[in-house]
C-alpha cells in the first residue's frame, strides 16, 4: 500500500484533517537558501533556526511507531 494512501486511511480512522499549502520558492526564500548552501542568508532569514540537524523519521516510524 502506497504511504499516501496509508495515511489518508490512518487519518480518516483517527479523524483528522491534515491540511497542505504549497508555498513557491520565491515567496519562500529561507527554503530556497538551504539547497543552495547560502547559510549565511538563511541564519539572517531564519535567526531562531536550530544549528543542529534533527533525524528525519522514516515512513516507518511515523506510519507504526509502536510496531518493533
């Protein structure tokens, strides 16, 4: 199963709406800094911006994260 369609049915069973809004990259600049590298741009954006880099979960995780 496809994990779009696996998290349309978690949210329909657990009802909730999740809610998306596509935001163009030149309307969203500090985005934009980061696969350029320009961080130094980015840090002026963004000035509370974590310096350190979180884990990205894996579908896994997000999808059955109480499944060992």
């Amino acid at each position: 199963m496809s994990p779009m369609r696996r998290f349309t049915l978690y949210a329909r069973e657990y009802r909730f709406v999740p809610y998306t809004q596509h935001i163009p990259g030149l309307e969203n600049e500090a985005a934009d800094c980061l696969p350029r590298l320009k961080l130094g741009k980015f840090r002026t954006l963004k000035p509370d911006a974590s310096a350190c880099s979180l884990p990205i979960p894996t579908p896994q995780n997000i999808f059955f994260p109480y499944q060992t």
